[in-house]
C-alpha cells in the first residue's frame, strides 16, 4: 500500500514559503487548468543535505499553456527565485502524458524530456513528495516496470559522465557525481530507487570497497557546506571510477 505523501510542514521554512507563494500565484494564473502540483527531491527527505541545491517540483496540466501563460509560468519563478532564494528545477506537463509511461515533453519547453519519469514515478507512488493542491500521484500515474527505471538510471549516469568529460569538475559537482553514483550502485543492487543521496551514501560506506569512503565523505561534507581543502581533488580523482562502478552494476544488472 502507498504511504501518505510527506506532510507539507516537513519542508525546510524557506522552501515552505517559496512552495507556498508557487501554489497560490499558479492557481491564480491557470485555475483548473492545473490539476496537481507537487514537490519532489531532497527537500522531501528529512536527511536532505544542509547546502539545498533547487527545488524540483512537477505541475500537471489539462492542456498546453499559451506563449504569454508560459511566459508568466517563468516570471512566477523568477520573482518567488529572486525575493526568497530558492532556486527551482521545475516541470509542467500534460494530464495526458502523466497517464502514460514515455518520458514526457516539458509543456512550456518541448524540446525538454523528462528522462527520469520511471524514477519520478517510484517516488511519488511511494509518498515521496509533497502534494501543493490538486490531484494525487495515485490519481493517474502509473508504477514503473523495472526495465524503465534501469533506462531512467543509465539517462542519469550518462549525464553524470557527461559532466565529467565537459571537465565541470568542482566540488559541488564532484559532490553530485559522487553521491548520486552511489544512489545508482544502491538502487540496482537493492532494486529500491526511493532513497535519498545520503542514505545511499551511507549505505556506499558499508557495500563499496574502502577505496571509494574517502569520496564518499568528502561529498557529504560538500553537500553539508563544511568542504575541506583537499576535497575537491579527493572527488575529482573518485568521480570517474564511481561512474565505471555505476556502469558495470546496471550492465551486469541488465543482462
């Protein structure tokens, strides 16, 4: 049975105000053409990290927005962005395409696929987010099979590669490549994707060889804003050979 979704007054103050100020503005610019929004992402997990990168959220929508819709869509943001803060990684898309399993187009920006709706799904239909309004997960979304999370997770690591060979090599991305390889490792080997980046990390520590613990530890301290001078070199070493360590579970996984 599917648990509750995490209460709203779980969110950390800042994000509560931001989502808050996100519900009504939206309501008031689209009315019933927006059937459900939800928070999702670190700022659900009550281990979320204490440096909190955006804010993910998901709006399902009747139908496409028109251009100036959109246009104020993103000026909503924009303003809440600018007066609180919080940055956001938010989607809209369509109450049809949320009915189906293909990662769907984002409603404002068709050139954007959502390559991890298999994994966005999981959470959801596991109570791993925070409803704003509107209909619930159970409502029309359907539970992913495990061959499309293990597409949505190789989507994720070719991301992650491709930061690596675009050389984005800093410790907030080491950090993210570190601990997010971990959350991939964990999520076949336990064929649970519903974790956060710290309860993988935590999990690394007592699965993966000792080589990679330095790594691990130091993306936490990263994620939690008490980075030490040689951390950023210590994940810039360890972010190829996570990535190789995510690559062979998921081919060995697949096979």
């Amino acid at each position: 049975m599917n648990r509750m979704s995490v209460p709203f007054q779980c969110l950390p103050p800042e994000v509560g105000v931001a989502c808050g100020r996100l519900r009504d503005e939206l309501g008031a610019l689209l009315g019933d053409d927006l059937i459900a929004l939800w928070v999702h992402g670190a700022a659900t997990f009550d281990d979320r990290p204490h440096l909190l990168g955006d804010v993910d959220t998901h709006g399902i929508l009747v139908r496409p927005p028109e251009l100036g819709a959109a246009m104020a869509i993103e000026g909503i943001h924009d303003s809440i962005a600018a007066d609180t803060g919080v940055e956001w990684d938010s989607w809209y898309i369509l109450e049809r395409e949320a009915r189906g399993v293909r990662p769907p187009r984002h409603a404002l920006w068709e050139h954007l696929v959502d390559h991890a709706w298999a994994l966005h799904r999981a959470h959801w239909l596991a109570g791993q987010y925070v409803a704003l309004g509107g209909s619930r997960p159970t409502d029309f979304v359907t539970p992913p099979m495990w061959s499309e999370l293990q597409q949505a997770l190789r989507s994720e690591l070719d991301y992650m590669e491709g930061l690596v060979k675009l050389g984005h090599d800093d410790g907030g991305h080491g950090a993210f490549v570190v601990w997010n390889g971990c959350r991939i490792i964990c999520s076949v080997e336990t064929r649970n994707v519903v974790l956060s980046k710290r309860a993988a990390a935590d999990w690394a520590l007592n699965h993966l060889p000792k080589a990679l613990h330095a790594a691990v530890r130091a993306a936490g301290r990263v994620y939690d804003g008490i980075a030490r001078t040689h951390d950023e070199s210590i994940l810039k070493a360890a972010a190829p050979l996570v990535i190789a360590a995510a690559r062979d579970r998921l081919r060995v996984d697949h096979e």
